[in-house]
C-alpha cells in the first residue's frame, strides 16, 4: 500500500553535477550516495564529484571516492 506522500515526492531526482552548484535535470525528493547507497534529500546534498558526476552523503564518503578513483596525488610532508 502507498502513501498519499509517495510517487513523484519520493522518486531519486537526475541532477548534473557543476563547479561549486547543481542543476536539477528531473525533480525529484533525493539522490543516492555513490558510496554508500544512502538517499540524500535534494535540499542537504552538499558533496559530490564533478568528474564522476556522483553525489556524496558526507565528506568521508567524498574522500574514499576520490581515493577510490585514484584522484587524490601521493601526499608528502
């Protein structure tokens, strides 16, 4: 059984990943974490990857991606 609250609200919204922005290609309540499978409302999405167009759940989630991918350069100090 759906709720009255379900369909379009609760569908993973399509989004183009920008420079410091996104745009919204189809609407939709969330997308889903690359790394982790989670739902991330539209309105809290605040990481993801341009190059790979992914949204990210939290910085960690971002981080291991991006070391994942091989993006991140050998650090020295």
């Amino acid at each position: 059984m759906m709720n009255r609250f379900e369909g379009s609200s609760s569908r993973e919204a399509k989004i183009r990943y920008l420079d410091g922005d996104f745009q919204i290609v189809l609407a939709g309540s969330h997308v889903v974490c690359a790394m982790t499978g989670k739902a991330i409302p539209v309105d809290e999405l605040r990481y993801w990857s341009v190059a790979r167009q992914e949204p990210y759940i939290d910085a960690a989630a971002s981080l291991e991606a991006e070391k994942r991918a091989g993006a991140l350069p050998n650090q020295r100090r």
